[in-house]
C-alpha cells in the first residue's frame, strides 16, 4: 500500500498539469461568490481568454487558506492576491508572482484631525490608534511600519486597536480616537463624506508592493508562460478589461502590469510582519 501512495500521487499531480495545460482556474482571494467574480473579472476573464486561446475558469475560494489549499491540491492554478496575503500563499504554496498588477498610489498613512496638538508621529505617544483588519497592507502592516520607522513601537509607544474603517473615522472625528492607519484611497473617501473635517496626515510610508497574480508550480508552465506573455504584449488591453468591472477595480486605473516582479520585492511587507511580531509565514493571522 506505501509503494501504491506516491504512484498515485504522481498520477494526481500529473492529471492537474495536464488539465492546466487547456483550462486555467483563476480566483481572486478577496472575492467569495461566482457571481462577484462574474461581475468584477467577467471582461478581463473574456480578453485573457481572447489572447491566450485558453479556457479561464472562475474558481471561488471561500478563503485565502481555501485558495491555499486547492493550490496545493492542483485544483486552482492562478490567483490574484494583495501583498501581504502573497507573503503567507508563498510560504505555503511555493507559487511566484507571475505578473504584478500594481495600484498608483497605494501607500499607508496614519491621519488625525487638525488642531487636536497632534502634528508629528512623536504626539502619538500614548494615544489611541485604529487599525483596518489584521493583515490589511495598506490599513494595519503599512500604518504599523510607518510609526516604526518613526521611532514609536507597535503595542508599546500607544494603543493600538481594530475597528472597521467607517467606525474609526467616526470615532475620530468624535474624539474618541487620536488617530487611524488608512490606504490614500481611504483619505480621500473621507474628506467627500466629511468636506468640513481637516483631515491630517501626519504619516505617510514609502508605495507598496503591487498585487500580485500567482501562479501555482503544479501549472503547466507552458501556459503559464503564455499568460505572461500576453500581459506583456497587451497589457493595456487587459487593463482596459479589468477597468470595465466595477468600481473597486478602479484602483489599477493608470497602473501597468510588471513581468519581472520577484519574491524579493515584498521583503518589505515581511519586515511590517516582523514589526507587528510575526517572524514566520506559515498561517493567515486572521483566518
């Protein structure tokens, strides 16, 4: 029977290659249901398809560590993910970045309210920060690092705290707050919903690393490398794809797609997991 279970495995593992070679699975690990994937990737899935001559398939996860485990299972082969999630399915999967989907302006910032003697990093001591979810790049890694390298340490120089993005600006406003860690996109939601507040960074962290379409190593590579191979002759055109989903997608308007992208360039998002005492990646800190 121990000689029948790695034949067998082979045999998997072959079949899923085989079975990439002609059709790819695609899921995007932020998006749950079939539907929303329909309606938010249903053009580039359409233009992908156009330019590859392969059949995409949408393949819902119902969680990152889901994504994760169909990876390792060879049931998904392609996936679109935010930085810090890359960091984990890396480590767990060994899949690379196949192509870079960067987002102009995507960097963190810790923003108070003008006036409250609030004007540095350094006023934060002692205060109480909001943080987005655990593992958010752009609204808890990011904000966590930008005060680190300013001087003030995560968990000890003041309070830290995770609240929904909506209730802490609210309570920011109200006072109960001194302080919350949010993307650019997030100020800028913001200041239209409350044109009188003076919103005030008073942070603000180096761009952050792009999101990043992995691709699983049981792939055929061959088609892998054709999917690169179409964002980079027509990157523009599957842009222009994604751009036609709906509104959250435009956070790649005026990006481009990288091809050259390495598993170095997110160094930076293990040194935030670092700050925030994470040194190993093998688990999703909020899954």
């Amino acid at each position: 029977m121990r000689r029948l279970i790695p034949a067998l495995l082979a045999v998997t593992v072959t079949a899923s290659t085989a079975f990439a070679a002609d059709k790819v699975r695609f899921a995007v690990t932020e998006i749950e249901g079939l539907e929303q994937l329909q309606t938010e990737f249903g053009p580039f899935r359409d233009k992908l398809q156009q330019l590859t001559g392969l059949e995409i398939e949408f393949q819902p996860v119902s969680s990152r560590t889901s994504a994760v485990e169909a990876m390792n299972s060879g049931l998904l082969e392609l996936a679109l993910t935010g930085p810090s999630e890359y960091v984990v399915m890396h480590e767990m999967t060994k899949a690379d970045v196949i192509v870079g989907w960067q987002r102009p302006d995507y960097f963190a910032q810790v923003v108070t309210i003008a006036g409250r003697g609030i004007n540095s990093p350094k006023d934060l001591t002692g205060k109480k920060i909001a943080f987005g979810s655990a593992g958010s790049t752009s609204t808890h890694l990011g904000p966590a690092q930008v005060l680190t390298d300013q001087g003030l340490s995560y968990g000890k120089d003041y309070q830290s705290l995770h609240i929904d993005r909506n209730v802490a600006i609210q309570a920011l406003i109200n006072g109960d707050l001194d302080a919350v860690g949010m993307s650019f996109d997030h100020l800028n939601s913001a200041r239209k919903a409350f044109p009188n507040v003076p919103f005030l960074v008073v942070a603000r962290g180096r761009d952050l690393p792009d999101d990043a379409l992995m691709a699983s190593p049981l792939a055929d590579q061959a088609t892998i490398e054709k999917i690169r191979k179409a964002f980079t002759d027509h990157g523009q055109d599957l842009l222009g794809s994604v751009l036609d989903g709906t509104d959250d997608n435009q956070k790649y308007a005026q990006g481009v797609f990288r091809s050259s992208i390495q598993d170095s360039d997110y160094d930076y998002v293990r040194a935030m997991y670092n700050t925030i005492g994470i040194e190993t990646f093998g688990k999703f800190i909020d899954e």
